[in-house]
C-alpha cells in the first residue's frame, strides 16, 4: 500500500508541475528576462533547474538527498565539462541537486523526438544532439556556451546501466575537453536505481547521493591517445568513488 501511495502521489503532482510548467514557462521567461537580464539560453537552462528542484520537493516524503563535494569554491568554478554516471529516467531530475544551473545537456537524438512536450525548452536552454550534430558543430555549440559562463554535462556511458556498474564510456566529453581546454568535473550518483529501476514505471524510497571529485584538467595529457588516458583515469576515479559510497550506504 505505501509503495501505491508514492507513486500515486508523486506521479500526480509531477504531471501537475509539468503542466504547469509548460503553461507558465513563456511567462517566466519575460520575467527572468526583465529581472536579470540574462541571455534566452541561460534562462531555459535556469528553469530546467528550477523544475528539478520542484520535482525533488515532490518526491521528498520518500527520498533521502545528500550531496558532498559542493563547497563555495564549487560554486565559483571557471566553465567546465561534467561527466555523471547514468542508473535511471530520473538521473537528470536530479541535476537539480547541483548548485548552479547555467549547464547544458548533452542528449541523444531521441528526447528531441519523443519528448515533445520537453523539445522547445531543450532547444532554447541549446543542449547538445550528440548523435544527429558533427563534433565540429558540437565544439562550436559548447565553445560558445562555456565561453559565456555556462557548463557541459555529459552521461559518459550513453544509456542506463542495468545492473549498476559503469559501463563503457564514450569519448565525446574528453575529446571535447581536450579541445576547447577545458577541466572535466567526475560526479558520482547512487540511489536513483533504486527509486527508479531501468524496465519499469514503479517508483520506490531511496537515497539519493551525489559526490563532486576533484576536475580533471587536459593539461596533464598529451599525444594522439590523450582523450583514451583522460577517459581511462576519469573512468576509474569514478568507479573507486562509487564503490566507496556503495559501501558507505
């Protein structure tokens, strides 16, 4: 019965913030836009993360938030590439967890085709299609984005693990990173396989966790295979993390 009225309660009142979102979004926008002056970009980036926190809140009565490695300095960080392990739909909710918001996505082609309601947004807020863009175009996206303050985040294994483990990672964040000269920030993530699984819509409580580890920076690698190094010691930071908060939980 408590795992019915979780889900009946969160799955309501997320399909209400999602429909009042859509309704009042083009309202929001002319008042972020009078208040602060901020670029189209950074203000759909800002309520995509308004959005996830509003979504957190609903979920709240079931699911335990901890976050570690966010301190002030964090904050203040120069533009910079994210790369977090992927275990559910509900990973990018969670970004909300982050204290900024100015970071666009990069996203296969599929949400701008299926999530329909979502597509406008994710195009204003100019995430990344890694699959239906060139690097070329991808490099000139994000040079942009980072050079006017903003950040890139990156699902390094492309898809949901099944069964926990880090999968194989794909280049296209240190690639990228090498490229524009960028640091490269790991996050580490747990719980949200438990709230929500890979295969079904059946919400359960859980802890959530995110940890921040220290950037990465491309400096320290060089030759043809830099981005394989870089991706190989990003890998394991990650994978020695998340055993460590696996074994914590």
């Amino acid at each position: 019965m408590f795992i019915f009225l979780m889900n009946l309660w969160v799955y309501s009142l997320l399909i209400l913030w999602t429909l009042s979102g859509l309704l009042l979004s083009p309202l929001a926008f002319l008042l972020w836009r009078k208040l602060t002056g901020w670029p189209t970009a950074k203000i759909a980036r800002h309520l995509i993360w308004i959005y996830g926190r509003g979504w957190m809140l609903i979920v709240a009565p079931f699911v335990r938030f901890k976050r570690t490695g966010f301190d002030k300095a964090y904050r203040r960080r120069p533009p910079c590439i994210y790369v977090i392990n992927h275990l559910s739909f509900f990973d990018t909710y969670c970004m909300a967890l982050q204290p900024v918001s100015d970071i666009a996505f990069a996203v296969r082609t599929w949400p701008f085709r299926r999530l329909f309601w979502y597509t406008a947004l994710m195009r204003r807020a100019r995430y990344l299609d890694v699959e239906g863009e060139s690097f070329t175009a991808i490099a000139e996206k994000a040079r942009a984005i980072t050079a006017a303050g903003g950040a890139i985040l990156f699902f390094p294994e492309g898809h949901r693990s099944r069964d926990g483990k880090l999968q194989r990672f794909y280049s296209g964040a240190f690639l990228l990173a090498l490229k524009l000269d960028l640091p490269l920030v790991p996050l580490c993530i747990t719980g949200t396989d438990t709230l929500l699984p890979p295969g079904t819509f059946k919400l359960r409580p859980a802890k959530v966790w995110m940890q921040a580890l220290p950037p990465v920076y491309p400096a320290a690698f060089s030759g043809d295979d830099a981005h394989v190094l870089m991706r190989k010691q990003v890998k394991e930071m990650m994978r020695q993390k998340l055993k460590e908060m696996r074994m914590e939980d």
